[in-house]
C-alpha cells in the first residue's frame, strides 16, 4: 500500500496483479500505522502465463488434509463453502497454528483464503462463492481479475507452494495484519487443453514475503480486504 491506493499481489512468481485504488480501510490504515505493510515488486504484465507461483489449492504432507485440523476447534467449519482441489497441485502450511485463540483463527482464515483463489481457478470461476467468504472490496475484486485471466488464458496451477513463518499481528479488535513467506519455485501455470506446464526460472523474486490487512466480520470470519506483497525478502 503506497498512500492511498491499496495494493492487492496475488502469490505469482513473474506477473503482478493489476493495482486497486481505493480509500484506505480502516484495516489496511492501522497495518500502515504499524508499519507492516511491504511494497509490491517484481515482475511485469498482468497474465497468468509464464507464473511461477500462485497460492495452493491443496494441503501439503506437513499440515493436515483438512485446514480445520488444528489444535482448536474451527468455528465455522459448518458454514464454510467448498473449495475444488487438484491432484497436481498442493500448498504446503509449515507451522501454521498458534495457542492463542484469536491468532490461530486468524491463521486458519488465511490459509483459507489462499486455497479459495485457487479453488475458483480450479473452477474456471470468477464468481465463485468461496472468493466472497474470504475477501471483500479490493481485494475481492482483485481477486474475481486474477482468476478471470486464468480462465481467459486457459491455464490453471500446477507443482506447489510452501508458505512458511506466519506472524499474526492482533492491531485492535476485530483487525489483524497476517505476515507470511512463501517458497514459490516449484509452483507453476499449466494449459488446461494440453497439460503443459510453463516453466519459469527460479530466482529471488521466488521468494516472498506477502503481508495481509485482516478484518473479523459479523460472521465471525477473518476476511482479507488488503495484501501486499515483497518479492526476494524471504529465504527459501
């Protein structure tokens, strides 16, 4: 986030998403306040070709295969939508659990929202619901772009993704900053048609560091309404 505009980086390895502007919420105000938000860097152009690393939409053999499996209760697993999986492509969550309450359903909610993108890309669906549960103003509709231009392209995900070093930063009630890295080098873009995966390079800008402004709806969900993004800050 630079002044006003809110920035919104989808995980990718090479392309960015384009810029949302607008007003600041209260959220992304108080991340800025803390001095948690990152600038977003690296690549260039705004299509799915040639990612190298795009948020998971499986879980890893390091975490559960239910994000619900941690060491509290989720309490709003019931109400949760489904989210589509491929056998081809897996996130991997390393220590992705806290004992406070709050931070652990903080965490849980984030991860959430990395696997609902990859869902809806998994779908082919802009529109799909679990986008609207985890994401509101500009970062949901960054989120609809991101996925409208899989499904345009005609690509989808394949490999995986290993996000690692959570820090969840309670800033007032009801707000939070979520900081993460993420190891993207083995996480690339396929064609749907042929199944080819589109190797990129792997290099520093593989590796990310994504900072996230969290608010707690009436629903009693963690919902991401702003994300940044510092490509080569993080080590493998």
């Amino acid at each position: 986030m630079v002044g006003n505009v809110v920035l919104l980086v989808l995980p990718q390895a090479s392309t960015e998403l384009p810029v949302s502007r607008r007003p600041l919420t209260l959220a992304a105000a108080l991340l800025a306040s803390a001095s948690f938000v990152l600038t977003a860097c690296g690549g260039g152009g705004d299509s799915p070709k040639g990612s190298g690393g795009i948020p998971g939409a499986d879980q890893g053999k390091k975490q559960s295969a239910s994000p619900s499996a941690s060491p509290m209760a989720d309490p709003n697993a019931k109400d949760r939508p489904k989210l589509k999986t491929d056998a081809g492509f897996k996130a991997i969550f390393e220590a992705w659990s806290s004992k406070d309450r709050t931070k652990n359903e903080v965490l849980l909610d984030g991860k959430y929202q990395v696997l609902a993108v990859n869902s809806a890309i998994f779908k082919q669906d802009a529109k799909a619901p679990e986008l609207s549960f985890y994401n509101s103003g500009p970062a949901l509709e960054s989120a609809r772009d991101w996925v409208g231009k899989f499904k345009k392209e005609k690509q989808s995900l394949v490999g995986e993704i290993r996000y690692h070093k959570p820090r969840v930063e309670i800033l007032a009630k009801n707000y939070a900053s979520l900081i993460y890295c993420s190891d993207e080098s083995k996480g690339f873009s396929k064609e749907i048609d042929t199944g080819k995966k589109i190797v990129t390079p792997v290099s520093e800008k593989s590796y990310v560091k994504y900072v996230t402004g969290m608010q707690k709806n009436s629903s009693g969900v963690w919902v991401t309404n702003s994300l940044s993004s510092k490509r080569g800050e993080c080590k493998p």
